[in-house]
C-alpha cells in the first residue's frame, strides 16, 4: 500500500485496464485528475465538442479493440450530454466506463449546483450505476465497474465520484492487475449441452449457422471459419453483424435482418436447424416473427447471457456459454463423433442463394445516374476499401443501403448504432476505433441529418491528428422518415426536409480535407485519396433525393 491522491488512484486505475484515451470536455469536478495527466502522458485526455461525441467515440473504442473504454465528463450536463451515447453502448453490449465529477457529497440533497440524482439517471441503461461515498473505496469501486463492464456479457457502467471525493483526498491504494479482480477465462459450455447439439447437428439436413456480435466480442471469428470450412456449413450473420463470419467464406450467404439481403433471409427460412452462435435474436434481426425464422426449424442457441435463450423462440438446445469455448468444445465432439460435411444439396443451395446475391449487387455498379444512386456508392466502396478498413454505419435510409452491400473478411470491421439506432454516432464512433486502431482506415458513413448532429468533433479530430474520414450521402432530407411518409402518408411531407452547407466546404473550415464527388466515376479515387491522406477528411456525396427502400416495418407500421 502507498499513500497516493485519489486522483493519482483513478489514474492508476484506468491504466491498469490498458487505457491510453480518455474522452469528455474539462469541469471543474475532476481537475485533479487532468492534473495528474499533465505529467502522465500515458494516458491522453481526449476532449471533446460535446460529451455525446465522447461517449460514441469510447463505444467506437471498445468494439474495435475489446477492451474497456471510458469517458470522464463533469455534473450535471456534462454526464446528462453522454446519455445517448452511453445508451447506445448498452445496446451494443460495448464496455464503456463512464465517470462523472459529481457534485459535491457534502451538500447532497440541497438542490446544490448541478446536482442531480446521475445515479438513477443512466441505471437503465447500464449494467451498473454507482457512486463512490469515501476516497479510499475508489479503486475498489472502479474495479467494480470494470469487473461489471467486462464479465459476462459486456456493457457499460456509470460511475459518479463526488468532487468533494476525488479532489484533495490523499488514500492509501494497491495497483491491481485485472486479473487479481475479473475473471479471465469465459465460462465454457456443458459438455452434455454440446453433445446434443452435435447430434442435432449430424442429424440435420439443412443446418445453417446465424452468427452474431458475441462471436466477435469472444474473439471466436477463427473458430467460426474452422467450422463452416470443416463442416460445409452455410452461415449468415445478424443484424448489424456482418464481421462475424468473413464474407469470403463459400457458404456464407449474407446478413439477415432490416435492410439485410434476401438471399440470407431465404437461407433462413429454408433451414431445418439454426446453430445461433451470440445472437439473441433481437427485433431487427429476426423481427420476433416467422418472416425469417420458422416454427418448424430447430434453434440451437449459444449466448454467454442466459437471459436471451429461447426468449422469443423455443431452442432445441440452449447453451449458456462462451462463444469462442463452445465453439471450441463443438469442433471436439464433432471430430470425436466423425460428422462430417452437410449434404451436398444444401451447399449448393447455399452457393447458389450466394452468387444470387453478389450478382444483384454487381448489376448496380452500372447505376450511372447523377446524382448518384445510393447504390452505386456501395459498388465503388466495395472496390475501393482496403479489407481492413473499419466502416461505421450511421442511422439512416442511405446508410442503412449499406448492411447489404458491403464486404467484410475480418472482425472488428463493421460499428453500426445497433438497437438505439441512434443518428450521429458514426462519425464519432470512427473517431475512437481509429484511435484504438491507428493503423485501420477508418471511414463512417453518413446521411445529411445524423452528419450534422456530431460534425463538431471535426474539431476534436483535427486538433488530436485523428485521420477518420466521414462519408456524407447528401438528400437534403431526413429520408428515412421522408420515406415513411411518401408510402403512407400520401406524400404529405411535414418535418423531414432540410437544407445543408456544403459539407466538404465545413470541413475545410475546420481544417479538415474536403471532397465533392458529384458524379459516380469520381468516388473510389476519392475514397483512396482521403482514407491515405492521413488527416481527418469528409467526403461530400450529392445523392438522389427520391431514392428511399420502403421503410422496414412497411407491412406494420403502426406497432412496428
Ligand atoms: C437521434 C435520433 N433522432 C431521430 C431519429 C429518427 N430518424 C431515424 S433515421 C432519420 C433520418 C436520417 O436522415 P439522414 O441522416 O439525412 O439520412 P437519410 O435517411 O436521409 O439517408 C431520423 C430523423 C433517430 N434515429 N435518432
Ligand atoms: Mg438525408
């Protein structure tokens, strides 16, 4: 034990963790902190224009590296601006550890500056909330939260440390490596569990893995690649998790789910078992319906969470475990019990429903309309992005054309906002994986509105050398809305049109470099040229402001 401050101590705390960034905007709360960090340059202060960008940016963090991220943001506003992106790391199962300077312990419940119940606010949307009420419990509540943040299923957790806690406070601390204080063995399968699945398996004549975020989050993308290759076993992946399976793989047909492609949603309705591997299955992926899942298809579901098996469709066999270990436990008994391949019959169904869907987007590389067919973007991107490039999906009709259309062979690679479905995540989000990835090209892709609701944090990438670049498909609407209402309200348009600055144009006034691609033939040199650049870039594309998909919840609209 030594005698430290507790700023010295949180600190310490974070480092041991592994953390280099730290995200929020300066409050008086936690000065000592920044004070420590001013000779301490192992771990960098990254303020932000706005807390929100700060939070999105940790997200963005933890999903490309798997490690916990966090964010220190002062009382009152600066933690009530990080609640959309905290809410969105929580929808990500993403290991955000929030900490706000809260207002002073000493004059709780006076109504005091700032003061407010932050403990109660972001219960809901983390896996845990908590205050600390003494300096010397600091780092035993951190390690809490990182314990909270990193078991199990990952997500984020709020951490208040009053300032009349955190400054001026002198503790006696141990500095703790994370595993005196988490597990670091995920927790394997039953080895029963694994046996029936295995027959299941063997018995099936169309089995079809679904792969989701929790095979990323295991780190088990290389099993999965052991198993369909072994097995010839087509896959598809969930909503938003198109880097669970490298797309290269021969069986794998497509992502399943709202703006997925159909070939994979008819793979899924032909299955006679689905092996669900760290998918629970979720409302965008399976639509709670039998549109892609059917009654008489046997779920063998795998999710380190129990709470998700069988939650909306009965399992076969449910199996509450690690990704990675039952995958490695299946591959086992599989050798052991000599299964071999799916029947014939099935693989080449698979093929076909495979090359069914790479032609139908090869066509829209002939798109040649200006502006430019969204479409078409996503034909120059697939040729232009280097295969380790993380791509971030923001919210949004012209984004959304994306979860079908592009190309991923390495996990880590796809961020999208998930079940928030929050607008203005993606720029932000690239903002963090690039820092948590420095060698990646990082690019985020953007509709005109969700763009605008972060484009402050040009600023913070300009000033801190992040070299993301942004990809904004200009409609001058909100179109995803403006979609709804063209198909349903008669095109009464109300509240959904917009006028914009030219965004390449802000980013130079930024600082940042600023593209214009106005036709087709320009956007892949132009995608080269920023993602190389080296400096934080946005990429202004005029598209067709009359090309919407039908909204996703078309047929049920009103409960959907
Ligand atoms: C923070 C937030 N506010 C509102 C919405 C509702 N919403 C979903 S998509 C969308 C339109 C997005 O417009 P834009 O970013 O320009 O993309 P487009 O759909 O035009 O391609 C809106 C308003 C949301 N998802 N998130
Ligand atoms: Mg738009």
């Amino acid at each position: 034990m030594t005698d430290v401050s507790a700023a010295r101590a949180v600190v310490d705390c974070l480092k041991a963790e592994g953390i280099r960034h730290v995200f929020g905007i300066v409050g008086s709360t936690f000065l000592d902190v920044l004070d420590v960090l001013h000779d301490d340059r192992s771990v960098e202060y990254v303020n932000v224009r706005h807390e929100q960008g700060g939070a999105f940016m940790a997200d963005g963090l933890a999903r490309v590296t798997g490690r916990p991220a966090a964010c220190l943001v002062t009382s009152g506003p600066g933690a009530t601006n990080l609640v959309t992106g905290v809410a969105g790391a929580h929808l990500a199962h993403s290991p955000v550890v929030a900490i706000a300077g809260g207002s002073p312990l000493g004059v709780q419940g006076r109504d005091a500056f700032q003061e407010l119940d932050l403990v109660a606010l972001f219960r809901p949307m983390t896996k845990l909330s908590i205050q600390v009420t003494r300096p010397e419990r600091i780092p035993e509540m951190l390690r809490l939260a990182f314990r909270t943040a990193m078991a199990g299923r990952k997500g984020p957790v709020f951490v208040d440390i009053p300032r009349d806690v955190l400054n001026d406070q002198a503790i006696r601390a141990d500095v703790l490596a994370p595993d005196r204080y988490r597990p670091t063995h995920a927790p394997p399968p039953h080895p029963e569990a694994i046996r029936a699945a295995a027959r299941f398996l063997a018995r099936a004549e169309r089995p079809l893995l679904l792969a989701g975020g929790g095979v990323t989050w295991a780190e088990a993308t290389d099993l999965v690649a052991r198993l369909v290759r072994r097995h010839a076993l087509p896959s598809i992946t969930a909503y938003g998790r198109n880097d669970a399976v490298s797309n290269d793989e021969p069986l794998y047909v497509g992502p399943l789910g709202r703006a997925g492609s159909p070939e994979a949603a008819q793979a899924c309705r032909r299955a006679d078992l689905l092996l669900v591997v760290g998918s629970r299955l979720g409302q965008f992926t399976s639509f709670y319906d039998a549109r892609y899942v059917q009654p008489g298809t046997a779920l063998v579901q795998v999710d380190v969470d129990g709470r998700d098996i069988g939650r909306v469709y009965p399992v076969a066999v449910g199996i509450q475990a690690d990704a990675r270990e039952t995958l490695a436990a299946l591959l086992d008994v599989l050798a052991e019990e000599r299964v071999g391949q799916t029947p014939e019959a099935w693989q080449q169904e698979a093929r076909e429903l495979r090359a069914r869907r790479h032609a139908r987007l090869e066509a829209e590389s002939a798109l040649d309309a200006v502006p430019v067919k969204p479409q078409r973007v996503y034909a120059e991107l697939r040729r232009a992005l280097p295969p380790d490039t993380i791509v971030t999906l923001d919210a949004g009709a012209a984004p959304a054309y994306g979860y079908d259309r592009l190309h991923f062979t390495r996990p880590r690679t796809l961020l999208t906002p998930l079940d928030l479905g929050g607008l203005g995540f993606a720029f932000p989000a690239a903002l963090g994986a690039k820092l948590g990835r420095p060698d990646a090209p990082a690019l985020a892709i953007h509709g005109d509105g969700g763009f605008l609701m972060n484009a402050q944090e040009l600023e913070t990438a300009v000033r801190h050398g992040i070299a993301a670049v942004a990809l904004v498909l200009n409609n001058n609407c909100w179109g995803s809305e403006k979609a709804y209402q063209r198909h349903f309200y008669d095109a009464r348009y109300v509240g959904t049109d917009l006028s914009n600055p030219r965004y390449d144009r802000l980013a130079e006034l930024f600082g940042a470099r600023g593209y214009y691609a106005e036709r087709p033939g320009l956007i892949g040199e132009m995608v080269r040229d920023a993602l190389t650049s080296g400096r934080p870039a946005v990429i202004e594309i005029p598209i067709d402001p009359d090309e919407f998909p039908v909204p996703a919840t078309a047929a049920r609209r009103r409960n959907g």
